[in-house]
C-alpha cells in the first residue's frame, strides 16, 4: 500500500485516497507512530475498497459500438453484432445483441440505435415491477421516467409521486430491478431512509440486503438511491 503520511497543524486525523491510488494520511504534528498504525489498521477494509472502485474505473473502456463487444440485458452477457442493412434496428438472437444499420461505421447511429432499445425494453420489465409492488405500497404513482443518471438507481419524489429510474438498470437482474423499484416506491410510504423505511423494506421483501449487494457487487461506478 502507498502511504504517503502529512504532519499538519491540524486537530483531526484526515485520511483520503486518490484516484492514483495513493494513500493520503493527513495527522496532528505530535502523532506517534502507534496512532498512525492503528487508523491505518482499522480502516484497512475501506481503503481496500476505494483503490479498488479507483482500479476498476481505469480499467474501463469505452464502448465503440463493433462486433464483438459485450453488452448486459437483464443480467446476461451478449455480444453485439453489427449488420449492415437498410432496414435498421436492434434485436436479440442466440445470445448475440443485433444492430442492423445502414451505415455500420456510423457510431452516434448504432448508439442511438441502442439506446432505443434498451428504453423499450426498461419500459417493459420496470412497468412489470412496479405493477408487482404498488399492489403493496397501495399509493398513488403519479409519473415513473426513465432517465440516464450518473449517481442515482432511482430517485422518488413522495410529495408529487414521481419515481424515476435509471435506464441502465435493464442491464441488471430481475431482482435487482424490482429491489430498484420497490425502493423508490417504499418513499411513497416513508420518505425518507428512516429505520421505519427499511423495517418496511425488510416486511415485504426480506432479502434486499441480497439484492442489493448483487446489484453494487455487479457494477463498476456505485449509484445511490
């Protein structure tokens, strides 16, 4: 581990990772190093974590959209298969992801292409969860949008009834989209992350902590709810 440790005139102990992976230990000019071993000790685990989150995002390429590259649908692995063809669109076919496309070099096309399909299919399987789960939460739903977010699974306005959900979440599991949903739909009966929210949670469905786990353990950024 690269530790790289700071005497300040400061009163706390300050620790921070950095995307480099280097570890900042920031401490008060009179620390002694049994102090400095033990905060190092004790938050070993999250320190493990965060150069691993800050590894994972350097490793991530972006997608350009060619034969061969693989692509999530409700938690399976497909390989895309760019086709040439005047009739343009996006199907699934013995564990390929088909875009058909007239222009195959055509990158903003194949993604728009995409994306169009992957909001079709979210209005599907999102639609079936919240049918599912409203029979429970027994409250008013008055808009669900589908959106592209960079820090949020979903969010839920309780006071107007709006839910939205993010569009990568159909590359998830079943039971992590309905533990999306159900999440968001729970606020519509308790607003806020109170114990009262998720002793209701745990009530109707016992294991989200599950769900949820497999839902963070499958993704390389950490969206909140």
């Amino acid at each position: 581990m690269n530790v790289r440790i700071v005497r300040k005139d400061v009163k706390h102990i300050n620790l921070k990772v950095k995307p480099s992976g280097e570890v900042i230990l920031t401490v008060p000019t009179d620390s002694n190093e049994r102090d400095i071993e033990y905060v190092l000790k004790k938050r070993a685990e999250w320190i493990d974590k965060k150069i691993a989150f800050f590894d994972a995002h350097r490793n991530v390429v972006e997608k350009e959209h060619v034969s061969g590259e693989n692509f999530k649908y409700l938690g399976r692995n497909y390989r895309l298969k760019v086709i040439e063809s005047k009739d343009e669109g996006v199907n699934l076919q013995r564990g390929y992801l088909q875009v058909f496309v007239k222009d195959t070099a055509n990158y903003e096309k194949k993604q728009r292409l995409i994306k169009a399909w992957q909001t079709q299919k979210a209005k599907i399987h999102f639609q079936k969860a919240i049918e599912k789960y409203k029979l429970i939460v027994k409250q008013e739903i008055e808009t669900v949008r589908i959106r592209e977010m960079k820090t949020r699974w979903g969010s839920c306005n309780p006071s107007k009834g709006y839910i939205n959900l993010n569009l990568k979440l159909i590359e998830k599991p079943t039971e992590c989209i309905e533990y999306v949903v159900f999440h968001e739909l729970a606020h519509l009966v308790h607003a806020d992350h109170s114990t009262k929210f998720y002793n209701y949670l745990s009530l109707f469905m016992p294991d989200w902590e599950k769900r949820k786990d497999r839902l963070e353990k499958s993704n390389l950024f950490h969206p909140r709810m």
